[in-house]
C-alpha cells in the first residue's frame, strides 16, 4: 500500500515533470526576447524623476511590496521575511538595488517579466506568494514607475533564508503547470483603458474603474480576501468571498453591509488608511500592515478602492434572512456554551479585559473606540479572530494612535480561553453561541501565523 501509493506519487512528479518542462520551454523564450527588445528604451528626462518616483512610491505603498520584502524595520526591501503559507513557509527577496543579492542587475525588462509571469531575472519560476497573478494587470507604466522607484532605495546586501516547502514543491518548474492554470497574465502593451496616475479621476464611473484596478492590480486585495482551492489558487466565483490567511480570517468583502453598523465610504477609507474606524473594530493580523501601508498611499487612489468596494456589496440581508440563518446554525452547532463557561468568562473578562473594554474604560471614553459588540471578530461565524485576538493581541509597534492589546497566550489556559471567548459572545453579539472546545484553541496556538 505505502509502495502504491509511492509509485503513484513518482509517477504523477514524472508527469507534471515533463508537462512543466515543456511549458517551461513554450513560455519562457518569447518573453526572454521581448524582455531584450524593450532594454534599450531610453530613461525619462530628469525634470520627470521626481513624479516618477513619487508614481512609483505611491505604488508601492498601494502593493504592500514592503510589507512583505522587509524582514529588519532598518533594511527596508532586502527580503527574508518569512510567508507561512499552507504550503510551507516561503522567504521573500531582496529587491534592493544591491547587484549581487538584490535586483541591482535587472533590466526594466527582467522586471517586468517578474511581475506579470512570476519569472525571475535567471529564469527560475516564482512562487505565487509573490502576487504577480495580480500585478500582472498592471500598466506598462505603473510597473516602470515602481522599478525606478525601487531603484531608488538603498542597496543592501541580503540572501533570503531557504523555502520550507512540502515536497515536491521546491522543484519550481511545477509553477509552469500553475501558471497556465491559473494565471490570466495582464495588459501587455500599455492598458491605455486604465488611468494609471493618480489625479482625481474625472467622474463616479473613472473613479470605479480606477478603484478596481488598483484593488485587481496593485493592491492584490483578493489574494487575501478571496477563497483557495487546493493548489493555493483564488477560487473564479468567489471574489472576496472571504479566506483564511496566515491564521486570520479575512472576512467577505461583499457583505459589508451586514456589520452591526453598516461601513459608509468615510468608514472604509478611514480603516483602509488608519487601521481604526469610529465603528468598526481596528485593522488586526495581516490587515494591520496591509493599513499601514496604505497610509502612504495617495488620497484619491484609497477613496477610489473604498468606492470600488462598496460597488461589490450584496444587499444587507433581510432581519428574517438573518434569524433563519441564526435558527440554522444553532440548531447544527448546539451551543455547548452553558452558564458556567459564560459565567467564568464575565470573571476572567472583568480581571483582564474591562479596563480597556468595559463601556466607561478609558480607550472608549477618551480614545473613541467602539463596543467589541461592532467588530467583526465577536460577530463572526468563525471563532478563529476573537481567539486569535486574545492569543496575539496587537503589538504596538509602528501602531499611529496607542492601539496596543497585551497578547494573552501565557496568561491563561486553552480552558480559560474558551470561557472568555463564550462570554464574549453572549454578552457583546446576538449571534449564536461558538460550538468551541480546548482542542480548537490548542490548535490555533499551534498553528503558523501571522503575530
Ligand atoms: C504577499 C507578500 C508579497 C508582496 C505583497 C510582494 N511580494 Fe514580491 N515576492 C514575495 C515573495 C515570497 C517572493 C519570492 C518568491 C520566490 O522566491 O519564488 C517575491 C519576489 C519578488 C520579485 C522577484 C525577485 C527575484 O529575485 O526573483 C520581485 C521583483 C518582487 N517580488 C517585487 C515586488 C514588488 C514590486 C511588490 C509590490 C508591488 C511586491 N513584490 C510585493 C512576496 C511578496
Ligand atoms: C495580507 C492579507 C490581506 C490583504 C492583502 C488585505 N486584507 Fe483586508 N483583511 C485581512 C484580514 C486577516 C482581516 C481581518 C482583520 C481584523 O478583523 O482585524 C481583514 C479585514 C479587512 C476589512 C474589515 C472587514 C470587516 O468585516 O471588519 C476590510 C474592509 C478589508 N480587510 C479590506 C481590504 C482591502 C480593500 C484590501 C486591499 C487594499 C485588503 N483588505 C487587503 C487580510 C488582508
Ligand atoms: C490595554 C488595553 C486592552 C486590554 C487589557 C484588552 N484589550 Fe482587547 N483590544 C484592545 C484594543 C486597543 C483593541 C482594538 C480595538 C479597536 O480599537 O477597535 C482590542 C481589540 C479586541 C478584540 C477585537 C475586536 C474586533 O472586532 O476587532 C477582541 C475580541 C478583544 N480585544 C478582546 C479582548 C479580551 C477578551 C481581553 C481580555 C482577555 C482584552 N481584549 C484585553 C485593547 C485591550
């Protein structure tokens, strides 16, 4: 059976070996000479530097490129930041202009080719967690403001530590079979359809089309939001249906409309902006860094995501829809939530929480923020945030206004955990009970995630 089921394995590697082989060979040399073809353009004329690169810087704030390539707050771009994904952990790069460990050496052309076919300078295929299934719309454009942007930076010498990935997954010529699954490669000439600067775009319709291509492009908002199918693709049909990413839950993006108060345009932009908005829970997990970035970004890019968003909200569900559903899951789930868990956890919350959460704590009356009763991590289906939450807390590092929570993973046990979180429920959502026990606690503590 073992041997079978080796063999088997073998001869599905053999296969996908030979199919991506010879992919491989198809798509790389056309792009290998249209990458020779466009090295010899000329640079911008110096007066148009300075546009260029604050285009590029603009850009880069809106793709999150930092984020993810920053491993030292100090190395800016030099890569190693470790990615857990459900297939191992990956390690960014340094895209750097450092010759040797960076990207110093790449052409606009290697550049581009990286960013909308996920290949790298040498040739070698990239991982999609490098979302170039989404920069690959970017504009001819867009694309050489950011290069110049990052050639820019500082150079820093840097290696990324190596992938930890589940066999056969490091052999990279696999990706080829990915890519012509699953990558819809982009404009290729200049998409002269999408505006790609930033002025104020000039009515309600360029503003959308602006907005949703920088939420499609740049800003790669599905690829957290967006259910995956096994092969760590965006489902088709499910366009930010919502997804579980580096331990967090990324909530639906269509059913906004559904929160205790439902979000308003100034609501989304403040939160996409800020991480905070007056009635919603602040931006936690991977969502905080994705609304620091955007802090730089310009103001009437982030207006035109925030209007693009709202463009894709499904009708707030009917209180009647909401009580069947509400009927449903209770009677599937039964709540195992009896008053002794809830009762225990009013103790707990009153010892560990109240002084920031209780409705006259100072972090309401002074610092504006709301009830826990309008964020989504209590009133979720998924226990996954609030627990999460109460694990990790929110660091306060680079955070704008104080927003800080002490994690408390060693305070308490799994036990203890699981009463707070059925308080928590009962007294600030009207949602019904978690069916939650220790064991989905320990293995959230367990789990690779995002701090
Ligand atoms: C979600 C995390 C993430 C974001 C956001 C991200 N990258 Fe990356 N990027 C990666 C990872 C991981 C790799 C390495 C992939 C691999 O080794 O296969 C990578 C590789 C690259 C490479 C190829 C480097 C090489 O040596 O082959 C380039 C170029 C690049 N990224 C540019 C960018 C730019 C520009 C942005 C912003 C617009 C950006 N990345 C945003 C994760 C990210
Ligand atoms: C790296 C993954 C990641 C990316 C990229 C990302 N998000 Fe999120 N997003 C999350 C997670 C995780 C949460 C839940 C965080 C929380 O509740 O504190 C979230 C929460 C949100 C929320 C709050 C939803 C609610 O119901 O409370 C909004 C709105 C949102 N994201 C919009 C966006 C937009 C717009 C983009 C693109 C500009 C984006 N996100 C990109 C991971 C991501
Ligand atoms: C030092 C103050 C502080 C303490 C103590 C604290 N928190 Fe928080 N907590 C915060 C802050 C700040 C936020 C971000 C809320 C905001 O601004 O919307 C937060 C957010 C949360 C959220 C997410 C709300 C949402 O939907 O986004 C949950 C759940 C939560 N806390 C639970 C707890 C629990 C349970 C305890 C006790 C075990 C606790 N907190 C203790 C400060 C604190």
């Amino acid at each position: 059976m073992g041997n079978r089921r080796i063999g088997l394995a073998a001869s599905l590697l053999i296969c996908a070996v030979l199919i991506a082989v010879t992919c491989y060979w198809l798509v790389d040399p056309q792009s290998a000479s249209a990458a020779n073809a466009t090295a010899a353009n000329p640079g911008p004329p110096p007066a148009d530097q300075m546009a260029l690169l604050k285009h590029g810087a603009n850009l880069a704030a809106i793709g999150d490129c930092a984020v993810c390539h920053t491993a030292k707050p100090d190395a800016p771009f030099a890569g190693g930041r470790p990615l857990a994904t459900p297939f191992g952990t990956l390690y960014s790069t340094n895209i750097t202009p450092d010759r040797q460990t960076g990207i110093g050496a790449w052409t606009l052309a290697d550049f581009t080719r990286a960013m909308r076919r996920g290949v790298s300078r040498d040739g070698h295929l990239l991982y999609p967690a490098f979302p170039y299934p989404h920069f690959t719309h970017m504009t001819d454009a867009d694309i050489a403001a950011l290069y110049a942007y990052l050639m820019s930076r500082d150079a820093v010498q840097a290696t990324a530590p190596a992938n930890r990935l589940m066999f056969p997954l490091a052999f990279r010529p696999l990706l080829a079979v990915w890519n012509l699954l699953f990558l819809h490669p982009g404009v290729e000439a200049d998409g002269t359809a999408q505006a790609s600067t930033s002025s104020p775009p000039a009515s309600p319709d360029a503003q959308l089309a602006r907005g949703k291509y920088l939420i499609d492009g740049p800003a790669h908002c599905a690829a957290c939001h967006t259910p995956m199918n096994m092969l760590g693709a965006e489902k088709s049909g499910d366009a930010f249906g919502g997804n579980v990413i580096e331990g967090w839950e990324a909530p639906a993006l269509t059913t906004l409309m559904d929160a205790p108060q439902p979000w308003t345009h100034e609501q989304l932009v403040a939160y996409l902006r800020t991480g905070l908005a007056t009635q919603h829970g602040a931006a936690a997990g991977p969502m905080r860094a994705v609304t620091q970035s955007l802090a730089d970004a310009s103001d009437t890019d982030v207006d035109a995501m925030a209007a693009y968003l709202l463009s894709l909200q499904k009708p707030a569900s009917s209180p009647a829809a909401a009580t069947a559903h509400a009927v449903q899951t209770s009677q599937t789930n039964p709540a195992p939530a009896d008053n002794a868990h809830i009762r225990n956890g009013a103790v707990l919350f009153v010892a560990a929480c109240a002084s920031c959460h209780a409705t006259h704590a100072p972090m309401s009356t002074f610092g504006g923020r709301p009830s826990l009763a309008l964020g989504t991590a209590v009133n979720a289906q998924d226990p996954r945030n609030a627990l999460r939450m109460i694990l990790d807390g929110i660091p306060a590092e680079r955070s704008a206004r104080g927003v800080y929570m002490p994690a408390f993973a060693s305070t308490f046990t799994d036990a203890q955990i699981v009463d707070i979180a059925a308080f928590l429920r009962a007294n600030f959502s009207s949602q019904p009970a978690w069916a939650l026990d220790e064991s989905h606690v320990e293995r959230l503590r367990k789990e690779n995630h995002e701090p």
